[in-house]
C-alpha cells in the first residue's frame, strides 16, 4: 500500500492532516464508501464566497495571466513546487490580493487571502496561508510577507492580517515532512484522544467502529487528549482496566496530577463500566423525578440557529397533553414551528412565543441543554419582559440533559441528543442529518425565497428535523420516568 511518489500533496490533505493525521491517510487509502457526506464543507464553502464576494468589487481577474496583467484580485491561481524533498506540494489558491513589492511582473506583488469560520485565527489558518504564500513566492520571485483572513460577523466582512514568520514557514515544513511520513506508511496513523473533532469528520464512523472494538479511552466521555495520557502513565490504556480499578485507588494515582483528576476518578470508572457493560448505570437511587412524574402535560421547547449572525431562525414546540407514563401517538403530536425569517423580525416572534407560552400557562417546558432557555430569555429581555414575567418562564424549564446527566452512566460516548436517543432506541425521520445541514437546508432556502420567489422544499425538511429533537428530547423524558 505504499503511496506514489509523484503524488502531490495539496492543500486540501494538508488541512485533513493538521485536524487529524488518520482522516489525511483514510483520504488517499480509506474506503470512499464509508465515507459520509456532512454539510460542513458546503457551508465552508458558501462561507467563502460570501466573503470573496466582498473582495470581488474590484477589478479582478483569473489565473496567472490576471497576474502578469496586475490586476487588484486574482481568482483560480494552481501552483505546484516541490517545497521538501521528492514531493510536489500543490495548492489551488482561490484568491490573491495585489500589494506592494517587487515582482517578476512589476513593482507590485501578490499576497494570499483565505476565509475562515469559527471565534478564532488557527494553526491551521496560518499554515495553510504559509503554503500558499512560499508557493507565490516562488511564482513571483518576491517574498509574501503577509497574509490575509476574512471572516464574516454579523453580516460585516472583517479582515485580518497574518505575519508569515520564519516560524510560520518552518512548521509548515515540518508538517508537510510528517505527513509524507504518514501517508508512505502501509497502516493508518493512531485514533485522535481528541474526539470531539471527530463530530464533523466523514470518516467518524469508520474510526468509531475501530475504538469501539479496541476498548480506546477516548470512547469515555469525560476522557480527552490529556486525561487519557494520564491514565497511560499511571497503567490504564483501555476501557476494561478502567472499570476494574477501585476507585480509591484511581483517585489516589490521579491526586498527584492535580485534585481536579482525582475528583473525577469516580465519575469516569462508572462511565466505563457503563460503556464495557453495555448498561446503564442509577447515580441517585433514592431520588424521585417528580417534576416529571406529576405534570398534567407538558411542552417540549427546540431550536435552530444560524450561529454566524447569532440568529435563532426557528423556534419549534410540540404539546403534550397528559402524563409522560401514558402512551403517546406519536403521529398525531402538534408541532408548531414558529419562524422568525429576519433578526429585525423579534417583536412579532416574541408575541407569538409569549401568547403560546400563555395559551398553555402552567406547563413545564422541556429542552435539552442550555441553548434554548438562554436565548429565549435573552428575547424576551430584548422585547422588554418585565422581571416576573422572565421569572416565570423561567422557572418552567426542566433541562432533560441535566437531569440525565445527574440520574444515570449511560452506555454512550457523549452525551449529546442523538448518542442518548439512539441508545433509547429513537430514530430520526431524516437519516444522517445534523444541525450543520438543517443550517444548509435555511439558507438555501433563504436564497431561493430571494432569487425568485419560490420556497424550496428545505423548509419542511427543517420542520421534520426539529420536529424530531423535540420528540427526542420528550422520549427522553419518557425514559427517564419508566426506570423509576
């Protein structure tokens, strides 16, 4: 299985490999039908645009021609160089921006521009620019000094200047000396400790299946990069060893790495011994989920979001009309879905929340996790709720995740809405769907609203999507009250 000499690295790989070196070598070796499609890398991509797009209003061009004629913007420059040793490194630039200098070309020069998501700059940001700056470089035969990184806020392009160190540029040769190394290697590079970059990979299932099988540390929640290599020094390296180990024992060797190991020795042997038993595990016997047993009815509470302006399209309820411990149709649940199409829309969104939440005065709302009272409280402040009015919704929340998280050790690698679901035995409508494609799915949809007046069928399919995580997080419930 060795790799092909003449076989070019390219930016692409190099990204795969700075996130994680097993995901560079699956790319050339794995088997592609094992591979899943995620919406990640589609919304990346219109991230980008949206950000060039802003560039683009300046005279631009394409390719090295557009360069040799000076123009301010460069689209679609391909380069290729062997920037270490027997290997051709090559990197689609999609974008360069004119600067000083003194080029091949004239008294001008060429730097490099990427588009990033997420709060902040990377390693990966900056080695990807330093590719694509020491690939101009030997284009233009002049120095790339800088780099520049847009970001989009709020609906406002940001741009961010990169210094392009001697640091910089020696890491980048470093990695790319690593990576050759790893992708020569007739088997894959070791299972990332880190595994909650596994949650947007498309390999995820594929290296779930390999740690699952060989017991790895990492499969425990609560267990991450550093944890795990405690535990290697003190003799633990897999899930079985971790479940056998008394607990006073484990807490004593962790001590020494910093009470806050120590502490959490408890926790994560019954972790294990959930996950190595296939069981879930009762953390407070003696308490009662009267909260849950008692209510006449209840409303189950969830949204979407487009993080990337903080705007919470979606706010989605079902109503359940009895208790929890009678059976539930599931077919005939009402579900509102409760659109807010623009930011500056919140005073007619609120209204409808607030007449809904009055409509059914009294019933608990259940959610999953911390997201949904927080922005809903957050709006109400906005649209001027009185104090008691934001006191008494929010004493109606009951946070499942908490109460989950403080009831049971259940058999799951974390403790998200889909991992406890799917062990309780609930199953989306939709398969292989996320929140990341219901974002997809609302801006393609935005855009054909706005294109030519026709709404796309996305719609329902994010209707269909939070449809299903309120009754996810309401099977939940269920669950919870039937082990009592």
């Amino acid at each position: 299985m060795k790799c092909n000499k003449s076989k070019p690295i390219n930016d692409h790989l190099l990204r795969s490999w700075i996130r994680c070196r097993r995901k560079a070598w699956l790319e050339i070796y794995g088997d592609k039908q094992k591979k899943l499609w995620t919406a990640h890398s589609t919304l990346q991509l219109n991230h980008q645009i949206d950000c060039f797009h802003n560039l683009a209003q300046k005279r631009y061009g394409i390719g090295i021609q557009a360069c040799e004629e000076g123009k301010n913007i460069v689209y679609g420059v391909r380069l290729k160089f062997p920037l270490i040793k027997n290997r051709i490194i090559k990197g689609n630039l999609p974008i360069l921006k004119k600067t000083s200098g003194e080029s091949i070309w004239g008294n001008f020069s060429y730097q490099p521009v990427l588009a990033r998501q997420g709060k902040k700059i990377t390693r990966e940001h900056r080695l990807i620019l330093s590719m694509a700056g020491l690939l101009i470089n030997n284009l233009q035969k002049y120095p790339v000094q800088k780099g520049l990184i847009l970001h989009k806020e709020n609906e406002i392009i940001k741009v961010e200047k990169i210094k392009l160190t001697d640091n910089i540029n020696s890491d980048l040769i470093d990695s790319l000396l690593n990576l050759d190394r790893d992708i020569e290697s007739k088997t894959p590079p070791p299972i990332t400790s880190n595994r909650k970059k596994c949650t947007i990979c498309s390999w995820r299932k594929d290296c779930e299946k390999v740690a699952i099988k060989g017991g790895y540390l990492s499969e425990v929640s609560g267990i991450g990069a550093k944890r795990e290599l405690l535990l290697n020094k003190i003799g633990i390296n897999n899930i079985e060893e971790l479940a056998k180990i008394k607990h006073y024992k484990l807490k004593e060797k962790l001590d020494k790495f910093g009470t806050q190991h120590g502490n959490i020795s408890k926790q994560i042997i019954l972790q294990a011994q959930s996950q190595s038993t296939n069981k879930s595990i009762k953390l407070n016997p003696a308490k009662e989920l009267n909260n849950l047993r008692n209510a006449k009815g209840f409303l189950v509470y969830d949204i979407e979001s487009d993080p990337d302006i903080k705007h919470d399209f979606l706010h989605g309820f079902i109503r359940i009309p009895n208790y929890l411990c009678k059976d539930i149709n599931l077919k005939t649940i009402k579900y509102s879905p409760l659109l807010n199409l623009e930011k500056n829309t919140e005073n007619f969104l609120w209204k409808r929340i607030k007449r809904k939440l009055n409509h059914h005065k009294g019933l608990p709302i259940l959610h999953f996790g911390e997201t949904e009272p927080i922005s809903l409280l957050k709006l109400g402040l906005r649209q001027g709720a009185r104090p008691d009015e934001i006191d008494a919704i929010k004493k109606r929340f009951i946070d499942i995740h908490l109460l989950i998280k403080e009831y049971y050790c259940l058999p799951v690698r974390n403790y998200g809405l889909k991992s406890i679901a799917e062990y309780i035995g609930f199953e989306w409508e939709q398969s292989n769907i996320d929140g990341a494609r219901a974002l997809l799915w609302w801006r393609q949809w935005k855009e054909s609203r706005r294109l030519n007046n026709i709404y796309s069928k996305n719609l329902n399919s994010i209707f269909k999507y939070n449809r299903d995580d309120c009754i996810a997080t309401l099977m939940i419930a269920k669950w919870l009250i039937a082990q009592e």
